[in-house]
C-alpha cells in the first residue's frame, strides 16, 4: 500500500483536537472544515470562512462542545480505504491533484470522520483541556487561537 508522505509531524494531542474543532465548527455554523491551519504544541490556530463572527456566548459555547467532546474519552482509529470508497464518507476536495489511491481515515468516535495523514492520539482522554486564547474576525475569515492545558 502506497500512501502519500507528510512534510511535518504534528503533537498528536493537538492535532486530534482540531479534528475536533473543525466537526464543531461543521456542526454549529454549518460551515466548511478549517480553510487554512497551523498546528504546533503551545498554540495553534485555525481559519474558518463565515459571513460573519460568532459571538461572544458562541465562542464558549464552542470551547464547551469541544471539551465536552474530549470529555468522552473517545477511541482514535485509522482504516484504510480506497479513495472511491473514502469519497462515500468523506469530503475529498481538499486533498492534492496527486494524492494516493488509498487514504488513511480518521475516526474521533463517532464524532468526526476525516481523510488525515497526521498524527494522533489514541483516546480523547490524552488530550487535556482546550481553550481559546483568542480569535478576530477579517474579510469572512474567523481566525481562531487555541492551546491545551
């Protein structure tokens, strides 16, 4: 099996929350996953096209979802699929033009489903505590900094 290479290693417990943060997002604005990341072990940050900011009550109710999330203690698995049957699950369109024929799917739970080759956690429990450290709002993009405590 052949699968395309990862220029960078991420810190899995950061990783897997933005897995967590972008299914969040999905499900509470109905937007798409993060337009544009940047993920690193003391904090990270994420980018979400919206037609305008989320409030203040919003943006703890995000926080709180998230942790909640973690909360569970849920499983982290991988599968591996052909990229016709990944396509039935997942949304494909920002994979590169030359991506493997086989994807490496990421399960959070039944949480969240995402073609991912990063690194990740094995149970949400490792993660700790999330919390957003702040976010400004430009041109419908909803930038979004976080860390794990």
């Amino acid at each position: 099996m052949e699968l395309n290479g990862h220029n960078k290693q991420e810190y899995p417990p950061m990783h897997t929350t933005e897995h967590i943060l972008n299914q969040t997002m999905v499900r509470m604005f109905g937007c798409a996953r993060s337009k544009n990341t940047h993920i690193e072990r003391k904090k990270s940050k994420a980018d979400y096209l919206l037609p305008q900011p989320p409030t203040d009550e919003q943006v703890q109710a995000i926080e709180m979802k998230v942790n909640e999330v973690i909360s569970r203690n849920l499983p982290v698995s991988e599968e591996f699929l052909p990229i016709s049957a990944a396509a039935e699950i997942v949304d494909l369109s920002k994979l590169p033009g030359n991506v493997s024929e086989t994807l490496r799917i990421v399960r959070i739970g039944d949480y969240d489903v995402c073609a991912c080759i990063g690194s990740h956690v094995e149970n949400t429990s490792e993660i700790g505590r999330f919390e957003i450290i702040s976010h400004d709002f430009t041109d419908g993009r909803w930038r979004v900094r976080f860390k794990l405590l």
